[in-house]
C-alpha cells in the first residue's frame, strides 16, 4: 500500500467531521482496522478504498496521489483558541490547505492583486496603534471610516473566504510563502466582521509566522490577541477623527455608540472600548454602559446589525474569469492533473460558489485502474 494512502484517508475523515468508529460503522470496517490503514498497515485493496471514497465523498484517486495534499506546518491565527476544540481546528487547518492549493492553481492563470503590506516587528515597534496609522498611510486610506474592508484586503493582495464552521471559531488568518488569507466565519453581523477582518490583518502585519500557534504560551497567545485587538481598535477607528466625533456629543449616553456605529460601521461595543482606552471615559462609565447592553440583550445582536454576506471574493471572480475561457471539464481535469483530486462540488463549497458552477459534463477520476 502506497505510504501517503494512510495519510490521505486519515485527512479525508477528519475534513467530514468523522471519527474512526463513525466512518467505520459506515462501511462495515472496524475501528481497529481503519486505525491501522490510516498508520499504513494492513491490507487496504482497491474495493476498501472505494467504499471509502464513496463515503467521504472524494475521487478514489485522491488516495494514491504521492504528493503531499496537506502542510503539516500550516500555521493558523485562530481566535478563540481556549474554546476550539483540537478537531475543529484540525479540519479547518486541512480546509485552509485546500484553498491554499485552489488559489495556488488560480494563479498559475490570473493575475491577482500581489500581496501589497508592510512588515512590523511588534516586540520593537511602538504600539498596534503605530502599525494601524502607518498602514493606512502606506494604503492611502486617508482617516476616514474604511468601509469595504473585504475589498481593501484583497485589492492589496489578502483573498477573503467564507466558510460555514463551528461557531466557535470567529475567524482566522493564514500565511504561506507570499500568499496569505483571512477566512471568516459567516454566522455574524457585518459589524463583527469588520473587526475581524482587521484583527486578522493585525496577525498578518505584526505576528511572526515560523512558529505553530498551539505551541505558544498561554500568556504570549493572549498578548498577541490583544495587539491584534488594539490594531483593529486603532486601524477602525483613528483617534484623531474618533475625539472629534465626541466633541459635540455626550459619552455617557448609549444612544451617542449607537449614532456613531451607523458612521464607522463597527459594533457599539467596539466603539465603548475605544472611548474608553482613548481617555474619553473612565471605567466606571464603560462598565455602566456595557450593563445597558446586557440588560437590552445586545451582546450578540445589536440595534442595526445586519447579517454578514459576502456576494462576491477574489477567488470567486477567479473561477469565473477563469470559465471565461476554459470549459469546467478542462479545469477540473487540469486541477486534478495537478495533484488536487477533489469534486467539483467541493471547490464549489470552499469557495462558496453556487451549485454547478463547476459541473462536468462527464464522470472523471472515479476508476483506479
């Protein structure tokens, strides 16, 4: 049996979700017998790996492709890294990957935006704040609220995805070579995602990438956090433009955050934490006020909040320019050719593309002999 079956069918089952005993009482194999395929022992034959594929829903031949179809050293900026579980964060490494090698295949056809940033050095650059005025600057952003945010990302060279996950993760950002990503989960107000977007900009810009995030302390973890909190903060909402909204208006009233979400864009919590870190309120106020927004329920959904859609994305517009010239059956074809084995359906779901954007005309990589 090929070395990199084992390896391959082990990314298969944890990117559905299954367990060795679930994927198992699928197609009549035993726990035991699957754990032993997935470390290459055993006799796995062409009939075994059929019914696999069937069930996991890939191409038989995705399992016999020697290259490597996953970066064990991916290295993810997740956001709640106390409450995700080591399988969510698994399955979403492996879907990371995927869109790695879709972008990476993209490419090799369109020209997209080059990745257009600056690198800052946190440990001896001044503050978040520092990194959020300069980058504005470098982008000529000028003070003004940012607006599309998805569209500054990716006009500057940062593909945004979204991707239905586990809740508990919000969103997360990538970087391999010269090529990063921000992936956003779908289940929130526009408003939350505007600050992740930035926040995941912050990791970009300031985080070093050689090291894998789950081996850092807890305490260097929360303080990376915390700066890509403070960037957003800053990047969002410039302090300048922000104190000359308040002087005209009262920061002790609710209804002064919730005037001002409408302007920037951002939630009413995130702007009672930039009065407040500005000096504008003490924290007794802030306290006062996120009490009103409790006693009113708007910790997860406030007034105003619209659900987060995204219609279009760079690698969206990709495929399509890419159909433009190429029939499906040549790009699903070449795709594979080039060592992505997957559905149609599947680019089709990671990229969040509607139903038989990539249909074929007809059957392909199913027969292994």
């Amino acid at each position: 049996m090929s070395l990199k079956i084992g390896k391959r069918l082990k990314i298969a089952r944890i990117y559905r979700g299954l367990t060795l005993s679930e994927l198992g009482d699928k197609v009549g194999i035993s726990k035991q017998s699957l754990s032993l395929y997935e470390k290459n022992q055993g006799a796995l034959d062409l009939e075994k790996i059929g019914a696999l594929a069937k069930e996991l829903n890939f191409p038989s031949k995705f399992f016999i492709q020697d290259e490597d179809i996953v970066d064990e050293n991916t290295i993810i900026y997740f956001r709640r890294k106390t409450t995700a579980r080591e399988t969510d964060i698994a399955k979403q490494k492996i879907k990371t990957d995927f869109l790695f090698k879709i972008y990476r295949y993209l490419v090799e056809y369109i020209e997209f935006p080059r990745l257009n940033i600056k690198k800052y050095d946190i440990e001896s650059c001044p503050a978040p704040k520092y990194v959020a005025d300069d980058i504005r600057r470098y982008w000529n952003l000028g003070n003004a609220p940012v607006g599309n945010l998805k569209h500054t990302l990716e006009s500057n060279g940062i593909p945004v995805v979204l991707l239905t996950s586990d809740r508990k993760i919000d969103a997360y950002s990538t970087k391999k070579d010269d090529y990063c990503m921000v992936i956003l989960n779908e289940q929130q107000s526009e408003s939350r995602a505007l600050f992740d977007m930035a926040h995941e900009l912050g990791h970009i810009l300031m985080h070093p990438w050689q090291e894998s995030t789950e081996k850092l302390s807890d305490e260097v973890f929360k303080l990376r956090e915390e700066q890509a909190d403070a960037f957003a903060s800053a990047f969002l909402l410039p302090e300048e433009e922000i104190k000359k909204d308040f002087v005209n208006l009262n920061p002790y009233k609710l209804q002064t955050y919730r005037n001002l979400k409408r302007k920037w864009k951002v939630s009413i919590q995130a702007l009672i934490m930039r009065a407040s870190d500005l000096g504008i309120i003490d924290n007794e106020i802030k306290t006062k006020l996120y009490k009103q927004i409790s006693t009113y329920k708007w910790r997860l959904w406030e007034p105003d909040d619209v659900e987060f859609n995204i219609k279009n994305t760079l690698l969206k517009q990709g495929v399509e320019l890419l159909k433009e010239v190429y029939s499906n059956d040549f790009i699903m074809n070449d795709m594979a050719e080039k060592g992505f084995y997957v559905y149609p359906t599947e680019v089709e779901s990671l990229l969040g593309l509607s139903p038989n954007t990539l249909a074929v005309k007809k059957s392909y990589l199913v027969n292994l002999r």
